[in-house]
C-alpha cells in the first residue's frame, strides 16, 4: 500500500505533467511543487512538496492530519486549473 507522501507526489506530478511540467530524476519534492507552482500559477502548490519531503525523510516519518487535509484541499483545487 502506497503511502501517504507517495500518492501525493503522484497527484503533483499528474498536475505537472497536464501543464508539461514532469518531475526530473534529481528534483526533489520541494523543489518540484515550486516548478509547478510556477506553471500553474498557483503558489499554494509550494507547501504541498515540503510536505511530502517531511512525510518521507523527516524526523518522525508523518505529517500531522491536520497538514494533510491541507495539502489534499490545495491538491483537490489544483486539479482542475
């Protein structure tokens, strides 16, 4: 089963590639959703990719649901730009 920080890297990317932004190998999930964010327009998408990044290497492995449904609110808008 994927986890949280996965499928959201999944959902910027589905995001990047309809605006011909994809993810290069070296990019990382911060540094990324600031690509998109550009792309798109949407400067909201930059706090989407320090998330993911603290999900997967910080400390405690998580983000806090309260951050999560955040990041899926700004994910879930930014679908359809």
């Amino acid at each position: 089963m994927p986890t949280w920080a996965a499928e959201t890297l999944a959902e910027l990317e589905r995001i990047g590639a309809r605006h011909q932004r994809p993810r290069r190998p070296d990019e990382t999930p911060t540094a990324y959703a600031a690509a998109v964010a550009a792309a798109t327009r949407r400067p909201e998408l930059v706090p989407v990719g320090v998330a993911i990044d603290d999900a997967a290497f910080g400390p405690t492995g998580d983000v806090d649901p309260a951050r999560r449904r955040s990041v899926d609110e700004v994910l879930v808008a930014a679908r359809d730009c």
